[in-house]
C-alpha cells in the first residue's frame, strides 16, 4: 500500500479522482451512472477512475457480482485522503 502523501498526491493529481470521492463522501452508496451524470463527466471517465480508486482501497463496490449497475461507497481510508493535510 502506498505511504499516505503518496497516495493524497495521487487523488489531487486527477480532479475526476478528487471529485468523485467528494461525490461519495456526501452520497454513497452510488452508481457508477449516478456518479458520471452527478460530475457531468462521460461513463468511461468515471469507470477509469473508479477503477483506480477501488484499486488503491479508497473506494469500494458493494456489488461486485453484478456486471452492470455496480454500487460504489468511499472506504474509511477514502475519507481520510480528503481530510489530509499536506503539512501534517
């Protein structure tokens, strides 16, 4: 796992990335089709992100046996990258 700068690095890096654990964090669980038409972002932009995201555990799909219309909630770790303070 990733030292944490590192990993707040990598969420402020990408404004997608950044804007979809804001979207989560005040709304979750959520499509991946809630997500794109929340952020006004195209389907496969969010599915690229999301990807990394669930990737780096700071999102998580809470139906991963469903091939379509997954459900997506923003892990502990997820919060805690958007209350991070660089100079900690």
């Amino acid at each position: 796992m990733r030292q944490t700068r590192e990993l707040y690095g990598f969420v402020i890096t990408s404004k997608i990335r950044h804007a979809i654990l804001q979207a989560l964090d005040k709304k979750s669980p959520m499509l991946q089709s809630e997500i794109a038409q929340k952020l006004k972002r195209k389907q496969q932009d969010i599915s690229k992100a999301v990807y990394q995201l669930e990737k780096e555990s700071l999102i998580e799909c809470l139906t991963p046996d469903k091939g379509s219309y997954k459900a997506y909630a923003i892990t502990k770790l997820g919060r805690e990258m958007l209350k991070f303070n660089i100079n900690q």
